[in-house]
C-alpha cells in the first residue's frame, strides 16, 4: 500500500512537472508568435506603467492614434496650465465601443485615472467587415481571464473563439516568417525601447495631396439633427459611465476632425455626437468637445489633413493643444485625485 502511494506521488511530481515545463514553453512561444505592431506595443507600455499612475487616458480608433501625442498634451498642461500629469493613449485601429468598455475594464486592473477621453467616431455603429482584425488587435495580446473570456463569448463569432482564447491557434503558421523583432520579445532590454513611449505616437505625417475643396467651410454648426445610438451601444456607454461614477473619473467625449472614412462622414458623426451630448453629458462629471462641429472656429482646412480621415502633423498639434484646455478644466487645481 506504502509502496503504491509512492508511485502514485512519484506519477504526479512527474505530471505537474511536465504540465509546469509545457506551460513554460507555451507561453514562450505564444510571445514569439503573436504579430508584432503598435497595437501590442501599445499594451505592453500600458502594463509597464506604475500602478495608479494614469491620471488620463485616451480610448479610442485611429482617428486619436493618429491626432493626440500624450506626452505632448502633458508637455502643455504642466508648462501653460500647472498641471502635471501623466497621459497615455490606449486608442487601437478601428476600435468600437464594445472594445473600449473591455479593454477600459482591463485598464482599471492597474489603474485609476481622473479623466476617461472617449474619441467618438468608436461610438458610431459602423459594419466594415474588419470585426475580426479589431478583435485582434483589442485582445491578442491581453492575458487570459474571466473577463476575456467573457468578451470573446459575446462578441466573437463561434469559430473563431477557441483561437481568440488561445491566440497561438491563430498565429502558429507564422514560423516561417519569424524575425529578429518576434525572437527580440524576450529582451526586457529590447522590449523596454518598444514601449518607451506613453501609448501610441504617429509618426510623421505627409500633407494631403487629394483635390481640396470648400467642404470644410461650411457652417457646421447648423446640423442640430440626432441620431440615437443602437441599444447595445446604449448599454456599452451606461456600463462606462457607472464604472467611471465609482472611481471618480470623469469623461470628455472627444471628436476629432475628419471630412470621410469608410462613407462614413463627420455630418453623420455629429448627428451621434448631438444625441451623445443630449443623453449623457451634464457638465459636471461628462464632457463632450465635438470639433467636427466647432470646425468653423478652429479655422480647420485640408492643410491640417493627411486623408480625408486623419490628421497630418499640423492638425495633432492642434488636437493637443485643444485636449489639454479641455483637460486642464475638466480636472481643475489639482490635475489629480
């Protein structure tokens, strides 16, 4: 009996070793194998950050990767406001709502911020058949947890959710095109100059080179007309609001300038942004700074333009500049909690 008792230790010393070296080597591996861009950078750079030390964060599509430079916004709040902050911009391609409300629940795990910048053009409904991809680069590179799981089980279709769960399913096939930057992963020393920066930063710019019209001179801010949010997104924003009431952060809806992307117009933006500011913002703890609608005023052109989507340069540096306003009377005096 003693001697069987023996074995069977002996048998599960053996096993949880071995189960204890897979999972080691999986986890190596699944590092390795995941595609490397901004998107994973920009989380790993989230992750590094000291606990609670984020007291404004950006969430949102590439319209604020593109237009807002987090160090830069700090830059302006600390030399022509006082404040001195530390900004981070968590926004990832293509994000929609359902991601943000995810990927903000994964950021209070570590931290705490006093000021939640929602960029809005992630608050419309839109269907552009990229849902996997955003997916992706929202989740891929995110442990795996209850609330994960949770997500992927709502909005993942079902073929795909074993390989969402576990991503190495999805990216094994990429062996034969491994290179230095996948194997560099490992290198805290080679990661720690990937993840430098406080989120994502845009590089540079070129000016646009479509025809330029007089679209941007017209009078926007005569379109008054709203459009209501779908239910979910409903839901979505009700969800961000309470989590925010608890800890204490207030939200400014952000909306960055652009004139189209995806036959989606910034007209068709503002009727969102209308709704948005009539169901939810009272001025006191939600803000909404739609600068779609306040184009006329920010004297903006396609010289601030590198598409008709995005911002060049010139435009991020008048989104900073306009965010830290925003921000430096959003959070008052002290600029923190």
């Amino acid at each position: 009996m003693r001697e069987e008792r023996i074995r069977v230790l002996k048998f599960l010393g053996k096993s949880i070793v071995f189960i204890g070296i897979f999972l080691f080597l999986f986890m190596i591996t699944d590092k390795i194998f995941l595609a490397k861009n901004e998107n994973l950078y920009n989380y790993k750079s989230f992750m590094a950050r000291e606990k609670n030390s984020i007291q404004l964060l950006v969430m949102g599509s590439s319209h604020s990767m593109d237009g807002i430079e987090a160090r830069e916004v700090d830059r302006i709040l600390k030399e022509e406001y006082g404040r001195d902050i530390l900004s981070f911009n968590m926004s990832v391609t293509g994000m929609r709502l359902e991601q943000i409300f995810y990927r903000f629940q994964e950021a209070l795990k570590t931290q705490s911020p006093s000021l939640l910048v929602i960029e809005t053009f992630s608050c419309a409904p839109q269907s552009t058949g990229t849902e996997e991809s955003i997916n992706r680069w929202s989740l891929d590179y995110v442990p795996l947890s209850k609330l994960k799981l949770e997500y992927i089980e709502k909005n993942v279709e079902e073929d795909l959710k074993t390989s969402f769960q576990l991503p190495f399913i999805k990216y094994h096939s990429r062996w034969k095109e491994l290179t230095k930057e996948d194997r560099e992963i490992l290198s805290p020393e080679k990661l720690q100059e990937k993840i430098k920066n406080q989120g994502f930063v845009a590089p540079e710019k070129p000016d646009f080179e479509g025809q330029a019209d007089d679209y941007f001179l017209q009078d926007f801010t005569v379109f008054t007309e709203q459009n209501p949010l779908p239910e979910e997104y409903e839901e979505y924003l009700g969800a961000i609001i309470k989590l925010c009431k608890e800890i204490d952060c207030k939200i400014l809806f952000l909306s960055i300038p652009y004139k189209e992307q995806a036959d989606f117009t910034n007209l068709e933006l503002i009727k969102y942004n209308n709704y948005i500011r009539e169901q939810y913002v009272d001025d006191t703890r939600v803000w909404m700074y739609d600068m779609n609608r306040e184009i006329n005023s920010l004297n903006w052109g396609y010289e601030h333009m590198t598409d008709e989507g995005h911002v060049n340069n010139r435009g991020r540096e008048v989104i900073n500049r306009k965010l830290a306003e925003k921000a430096a009377m959003i959070l008052g005096e002290e600029g923190e909690k």
